[in-house]
C-alpha cells in the first residue's frame, strides 16, 4: 500500500484507488510555468488527485 509520511512531524496515510484498489503512486505534473506540482495517480488509469499535504507541505511517498 502507498504510504504518504510527512517530513515535519512523521504523520502518515496509506492511499489505494477507490475503484480498483491498487496503490496509488507519486508522480507530477509540469505547469504551464514550469512549476511542478506533486500528484498521487491510479497506475491502471482511473485517474489522479493532489497528493496529501500535512504541515503545510506535500507528504511523501516512497512507492
């Protein structure tokens, strides 16, 4: 299962696809600006969500 901990005070959730429940993974995307912009993506294609943010930050994710 994806776990999402945060870098400032160790908090974690796991995250699955709510359709097929496979975990989700870490990945961006790129903003007309350049900027980047951390997501959270079902590998089999039902779609992607902001990642978590705790403390002010995206959580990360080591899958």
């Amino acid at each position: 299962m994806a776990l999402y901990t945060c870098p400032s005070c160790d908090m974690s959730v796991n995250t699955t696809c709510g359709k097929c429940g496979a975990d989700l993974v870490n990945d961006a995307i790129v903003k007309d600006d350049g900027t980047r912009v951390g997501i959270s993506a079902c590998p089999d294609g039902h779609g992607k969500i902001k990642s978590p943010m705790c403390c002010g930050s995206d959580m990360a994710c080591s899958v």
